[in-house]
C-alpha cells in the first residue's frame, strides 16, 4: 500500500525533480526559476513520511519566512492524512528559539526570556550607552547595533573580534557591556537566537548527539541566503547518519547585505564529498525568449554552480526595449503601454514595474495616478507615504507655516534633541489654555524647546528667494534628515527617497504655473491621498526587485537600466557587488512569464538636476536578437532647466560601453592620487564623466577625456 501510494506521489514529477524527492543521503538540490523548488521539497517530506524512512517528528524543515513554512505545512497535508503540529518545521530564528526554550537552563537563559526585535534592541542599545555615559554623537547607537548584529551573525562575541583602533576598540567594550545587560535582563536579540542555539549544541556533546538522532532527515530551503552561521548551525545538527537536503539557487542570491552567503553551497558540495548537484533546469514559467536572456545575462558570473533554464512553452513574443529622453518619458511610456495591454484584455493584475531603487517609484506612482490607472506598492509604502519623506514635508510645512501642528508633532523630536512626551504634554496644556498653536506655546516654553524654534525659524529665513528645489534640498540636509539617515543602519534607500523628493519638486516646477512651496505641498497632500488600490482590486504592482523575488507576472516592466542605477554604483566598490547585482538581473527577468519589457533613460533626475547616464551593461548582455526596440513616440523634448530666451538641443549621441576606455570595476592610477576603481560613467559625448573610488582620498570626478588615467 505504502508503495502505490508513494508511486502516485511521484507521478507528477518531472524527471529531474523525481530525482531530488527519491535522491538518498545528503543532495545538493540547484533548483532554477520557476522549476518547481517547493513542490520537490514537499513532495520530499511526503514521500520519506509515507515510505516509513522517518516519522514527521523526526525530520526538521527549515525555511526562510513564517509565510513559506505555512505553505510548505498546508502542502503536506494536503497530500497526506497526516497532524502536523509538532512538526520542526519553521524559520531558522524560530527553530532556534524553540530549542532555547527546551532547553533554556543548558542555555544560561531564564524560561520566560524576552526577544528583542529591532525596536527594542535599539533601545537596549541607548539604555547601555546612558549608563557608561557615552557621548552618543562620537558612538552612534545605531552604529553599535549594527556593528553587534553583523559580529553576532558572523558567530563573533565581543571578546573575539579584531579591534585593531581605539574606536573598534570601544565598540567591543561596548558590545560586552550590551550582551552582559541583555543577560541580567533576560533579553535575546534576534542576532542572539540563533549565535546563542549554535553556541549550546557546539558545547553540550550530549544535547548535540540527541538531536543528531532525532533529525535523520533534515531539508533547508532558499539554501543560497544562508549565513557562515546558519550554515555551521546546519552541520552541527547534521549527524553521521543524518541526510541534509539542501535546495537553492546560486544564481538568485541577492541577500548578501543580509549576510546571505552564496559560497555556502559549493562548501556544501566540498563538505558532504558530493559530485554535483541535482539540476532542476525545466522551468514552468516563461517562454523561451525570457529564459533565453536570462540564461545570457547570468553567463557573464563567474563561479557558479552552472546550469542553464529551458521551457516547452515556445519562443513566444520578443523582449521588448524602449530607450526613453528622461524618466518622465520612460514612466509615460510605461503606462501608454499597460493602457495598450488593458484594451487588448490583459489584467493590471498581472502587470508588475520593478526598479532597483525604491526612489524610482515616484515617478512611475504619478504617471499612473495622472491617468488613474490604480496600482499598489508590494513591499513597500507608497513614495508620498514614506517616513522620511513625510518628515521632510513637515519640515517644509513649518517653514512655510510653523502654526501647522500636526507638522510640529510629527518633527518636534525627530531627529532626536531631547523632548520627551512631559515636556510636550506641558507645551499642548499650555496651547490649549491660551488658545494658541502649538508653535506658539514652544517659543514661550524657554531651554527645552530652543533649539527646535531656532531651527524652524532659521529654515523660514533661509528659503525667502530661493527656487523651489533649492528650498527642499536646503530643508532635507539643514533639518537634521540627511545626516540621521546616512547613519542608519540599510538607511540608502531612504536616503534616496530624500534625494528623489527634490526631483518630485523639480517636476513639479516644469509643470505649474505656481512654483510656490505652499503649491508644492498641497500637490503632495493630493497625491499622498487615497489613491491606492484596495487589496483584490485590478491593480498594476510596482516593488523593487528584492522584493519581487519569489513572485511571477504574465508582463513585467524592468525600469531604470542604467549604469549606476542598475546595476548600482555602489556595487562597484564591493567584492562580489558587480556580480549580485547580475543576480539581481536574472531574478527581474524570470518574474516574468509571456512578456517582458526594458528600459533605461538617457537623462534622469538627480537633485534636481538632469544627469545623463549610459544604458546598463544588462541590456548588452541580452543578445540583439532576443530584442525589439521601439521607437520614441513622444516628441515633445525632455523638461530642462535653462534661462529665459534659451534654445533646447537635444544631447550628444551617448558613448556606447565598447567606446569607453575603461569598463566599470576596473582598476586605474592617477598621477596625483594614485590608484582607485572607476564607479561610473555620466554624461554623453565630449561632456562624459568618469567617477573614479581612490583608497585613501575617496570618490572623485573627472571629464573623461582630460581624466589622465591608466589602466593598472
């Protein structure tokens, strides 16, 4: 009976993936977009249980979401008449935090241990700061969490980490001091979780050998975004008799800033004396022309595990690649195009924008308001909704009114100067008694509120006379914004979105008659509103990337392809940044499953200011004949800022990548600053620019073609 049964559980696999569910021992499983991943890993889970290889409570699953593991649980059931509950099936934080608590005496833990998350670490953080009487300007607490966590997830303790400075020096003091409050306290980061779980099954041989024997069959999915210690977690609790069943795709890494290691899985290849992963390269997604690309685009890596998708679904439509004069235009294009696709009969359900940068979505977010196609933002909020960018509108709304008090609440105290919620009851009690703003009652509160009234005041003086986007950036770095944002930790994008806000102004101004900044914050109220689409309604779906990962779209729109954008400037000066942002690429062009669309900007907003850029190294990676492009159709020339009188001409022809002496990453030398690595391109014809990132000096910019540099 077992056997019939497990025969109809293998029935509606492919080859390949009968292959991964039956494999014994430890396997590598190389599971490509779109082939299958979770339906091996279930059907995996079923067949060991139905087979009678092991019980449910003798196998563990591990999983990157709470959301995955529930799907993966409702999967299994649904195949087998099975009680889940009980199972170890979870995230690697709450597998470790189930062990910790079983085991919370062996752990050094009391059994009712609290978990801080973010939040509350950080306030942890301060709290141990307070207490050393540290000047929090010189040891940023945010610094300090982050220099904790990255140390923690490297399986690192105060004591065992390289200080080879005075200041890393003092961070380690202060990291001890940190974890030894958390103790006292009864407190577990989320970094704590697993290092603490690692830590009790490195040391207690016993515990370690109970598990061992317990788990004969562990399986790990989303394999490619494990850390050094998630992986060393892994083989500790894989015995000699235990098979460890790893499925994941080198070629989807894209979580390095999280700590994910992609090397883990050739290491796993090396460690467990495997020959070679088990391919699924059959996807059930795309058409061939997508997969084709795809395939093209991630040959460029080096040292990847290697495999190459394919589909029976046919060759299907061609990518389509669109060249717009400036982002409006591209994000104009766009729409014009998904109007197109929703007469033809297709769904804006299953039409999906992605970017690299969550700033991009500004303008993408008022071409579709300006023509009321509904859309929602996955993943993320809203460009106008953002918490940076509502604190810098309530910057610019005092400056413009200081009696506004719901902008005076929401900036009072932030960035941080010390006004506590006393201190404010006492200013609103006073406003209510006078029958005044709240403004008004803070300039007669006296010490506590100084600072705050200086500010403003000064940000009221200082905008009189200026253009508009001169007013917003003066506000966004004066206010304190900039600089708290550039000191938090992952705080890049919302350091874009800051910079974008300036572009919002600036296309705001090209478009009104009234360039005042009173207009300019009514006309962000007004798109700020609630114009997003309800959940289950027909709605286009824009998200960066990363966050598109694990989603499929019947037509998708790669937005932004341009060098520095994408792939990022930043990936430049990173090891291995170049590459994922390649990855990045691969994971855009498998979310889409009959229709893919490309496009790049030769002059985009920046500050305010048009840029011009070159199109991304990705577009000349897809082979031409994979390719249509299409033609400008808007005519009318891209917004510029120039003086009264002055006559538009449109750009010099753009420098193709082949025509450029030096390719991006590459390292060059100066005669005066030595040598660095060249970042990006700006420009078009005689006026490109070439950013160059030197050691010691940092980034510097010159004219390309009196830039003096050679090739290293």
């Amino acid at each position: 009976m077992f056997a019939a049964a497990a025969s109809d559980l293998l029935d509606a696999l492919n080859p390949e993936q009968r292959a991964a569910v039956t494999a014994q021992g430890s396997t590598l499983v190389l599971a490509g977009a779109g082939s299958g991943k979770t339906r091996v890993l279930t059907t995996r889970i079923a067949w060991l249980i139905q087979t009678g290889q092991v019980s449910p409570m003798g196998l563990m699953a591990v999983t990157f979401t709470n959301k995955a593991a529930k799907e993966m649980l409702t999967r299994l059931t649904a195949m087998l008449p099975i009680n889940t509950r009980g199972m170890w099936v979870g995230t690697f934080h709450g597998l470790c935090n189930r062990l910790l608590r079983a085991h919370h005496r062996e752990a050094g833990l009391p059994q009712l241990f609290t978990i801080l998350d973010a939040s509350d670490q950080l306030s942890a953080v301060k709290r141990c700061l307070r207490a050393l009487n540290v000047d929090t300007e010189k040891y940023d607490p945010r610094k300090l969490q982050s220099f904790i966590n990255q140390n923690k997830e490297a399986g690192l303790r105060a004591d065992k980490v390289e200080a080879w400075d005075p200041y890393t020096r003092r961070l380690c003091e202060y990291f001890a001091e940190y974890d030894a409050q958390c103790q006292r306290e009864g407190a577990v980061d989320f970094a704590e979780l697993l290092l603490r779980a690692y830590v009790l099954l490195s040391r207690n041989a016993l515990l370690r050998e109970h598990y061992q024997q317990r788990f004969r069959h562990i399986l790990v999915d989303e394999f490619q975004d494990t850390s050094r210690l998630q992986y060393l977690w892994l083989r500790l609790l894989a015995g000699p008799d235990t098979a460890l069943f790893a499925v994941g795709d080198d070629d989807q890494s894209i979580y390095a800033f999280r700590g994910a290691n992609v090397a883990n899985m050739a290491l796993f290849l090396e460690e467990m004396g495997l020959a070679e992963p088990i391919k699924l390269t059959r996807n059930y997604r795309s058409i061939s022309t997508i997969l084709d690309a795809a395939n093209a685009v991630i040959a460029h890596n080096q040292g990847r595990l290697g495999k190459d998708l394919w589909t029976d679904a046919g060759q299907g439509e061609s990518i389509r690649h669109y060249e717009a004069n400036d982002d409006g235009e591209e994000a104009r294009f766009v729409v014009e195009e998904m109007q197109t696709l929703k007469r033809e009969g297709e769904s804006f359900l299953d039409m999906a924008v992605l970017y690299r940068s969550n700033a991009q979505s500004r303008s993408l977010e008022h071409a579709l308001f300006s023509v009321g196609i509904p859309y929602r933002v996955y993943g993320g909020l809203r460009f106008f909704e953002r918490a940076e960018i509502k604190h810098a509108l309530a910057y610019l709304r005092l400056a413009a009114n200081p009696e506004d008090d719901n902008a005076f609440l929401r900036v009072v105290n932030f960035p941080a100067r010390g006004i506590g919620a006393r201190s404010l009851e006492g200013v609103d009690a006073e406003a209510r008694a006078a029958g005044t703003s709240l403004w008004a009652a803070a300039c007669r509160a006296g010490k506590k509120f100084a600072a705050f009234v200086q500010l403003v005041d000064g940000l009221k003086n200082d905008l009189a006379g200026l253009p508009l986007v001169e007013q917003v950036d003066h506000v966004v770095a004066r206010s304190g914004l900039l600089e708290y944002y550039k000191n938090e930790k992952d705080g890049e994008d919302r350091v874009e979105n800051l910079n974008e806000l300036a572009n919002a102004a600036a296309a705001f101004a090209t478009d009104s008659d009234d360039q005042s900044l009173e207009a300019f914050l009514a006309h962000a109220a007004l798109e700020a509103g609630e114009h997003e689409a309800a959940q289950g309604q027909d709605a286009v779906q824009l998200m960066s990337v990363h966050a598109a990962k694990g989603l499929e779209f019947h037509t998708v729109f790669i937005t932004g392809l341009e060098e520095g954008l994408f792939p990022h400037e930043n990936s430049m000066t990173e090891q291995d940044g170049l590459e994922e942002e390649r990855r990045l690429m691969y994971v855009a062009i498998t979310r889409a499953r009959r229709r893919l669309y490309l496009s790049h900007a030769r002059m985009r907003m920046l500050h305010g200011q048009m840029r011009y850029g070159l199109p991304s190294r990705f577009l000349e990676e897809v082979p031409e004949s994979l390719v249509r492009s299409l033609s400008v159709r808007l005519a009318s020339p891209p917004p510029v800022f120039r003086e009264a009188g002055a006559h538009y001409a449109p750009p010099p022809a753009p420098r193709r990548q082949a025509d450029l002496p030096f390719k991006v990453g590459s390292r060059v030398s100066h005669p005066k600053y030595g040598e660095g690595v060249v970042v990006s391109y700006q420009g078009q014809g005689p006026d490109t620019e070439i950013s160059v990132e030197f050691a010691k000096l940092g980034r510097k910019v010159f004219i390309l073609d009196y830039a003096r540099l050679q090739a290293v």
